[in-house]
C-alpha cells in the first residue's frame, strides 16, 4: 500500500506523460529530421583521411559530431522514458536508433585517440545515421521495407544471371 501512496510514484507518471507529450509532438519529429539532415550535411563534409585529421575544419566538424550523438541519445533517452523500455525496443527501428547511437560512442572513443584499426572501421556504421529518418517519412518506410522484403528475389534472378553468364562464357571460350 505504502507504494500507491508514494509521492516519487506520481513524480515519476508525471515524468512520463511529460515525455509522452514531447514524443508524440510534430515540433519533435521536425527537430530531430532536421538534426538528421544536418548531420547528413556534416559527414558529406568530413575528411577521412589520417592527414587531414588535424585541420581547423575536421576539428570542428568532430564537434558537431559528438552534438549530434549526445542529441541522438537524449532522444532516445526521451522514448525509452515515454514508452518504456520493452516497449521501445520492441520496434526494429528503434533498435536500429540504438546501435546507431552505441556505434556514434564507439567512434568518439576511436577518434579520442584509440588507433585500433578494428575499431576505426565501426566508424563506416555512421553511414546509417540518415536511415533514421525513414521511420518519420511513412512513404519512405514503405518503400524501403519492401525493397527489403524484395531483395531475397532479386538474389535468385542474380544466381540465374551468374549462371547464364557462365554458361555463354563457356560457349565462347570453347570455340576460341
């Protein structure tokens, strides 16, 4: 009974309707589309190469960086806090959220100085970041969800293909 009546509990509800609020809002959705997108601008810009590291741009660049995944992980900190973590990560998107955050830390600690060049090809894993956005564009979602569903398809016409190519190949080289 003592847990009913706790004051923590209706702090707590409050909190999370509060969350739910932000969530749910279309300024959230908007806010985080254009973080993608100027994300997406930020790592057009980026040098990868080792000699390039040092210059004033790149410098810079590294900082927007480390903003753009401590904004991505308050955003996923808000969803967990508003749908529950079960919840939250029931939804394949959002667990691709979260392996593109956890992916975003594992960067930093790599560019921090760590020259474990296992760990600097994670980095590539950055690429996805844009994807986040399909889930907020519902035409967008739709068609990549069935190209994905399409793609076992298209692995059956390329053996067919391969094996055509092989076999007139063959042909060729046999009168040659």
């Amino acid at each position: 009974i003592g847990a009913r009546c706790s004051p923590w509990r209706d702090v707590l509800e409050l909190g999370r309707d509060q969350c739910r609020a932000i969530v749910c809002s279309t300024w959230f959705d908007n806010f985080v589309l254009v973080l993608i997108l100027m994300n997406c601008i930020c790592m057009a810009m980026e040098d990868p190469r080792e000699e390039n590291q040092g210059r004033a741009d790149q410098v810079v660049l590294w900082h927007f960086d480390i903003f753009f995944i401590i904004m991505f992980t308050l955003e996923v900190m808000v969803k967990v806090a508003a749908l529950g973590a079960v919840e939250y990560i029931y939804d394949p998107w959002n667990q691709l959220d979260v392996f593109i955050v956890a992916v975003g830390f594992v960067g930093i600690g790599v560019n921090s100085g760590t020259n474990v060049s296992s760990l600097r090809t994670l980095r590539i894993f950055r690429v996805l970041r844009p994807l986040r956005s399909i889930k907020r564009i519902q035409g967008l979602r739709v068609l990549v969800v069935s190209l994905l569903k399409s793609i076992p398809m298209l692995l059956n016409i390329a053996v067919i293909a391969v094996f055509m190519f092989a076999l007139f190949a063959a042909i060729v080289f046999m009168q040659v």
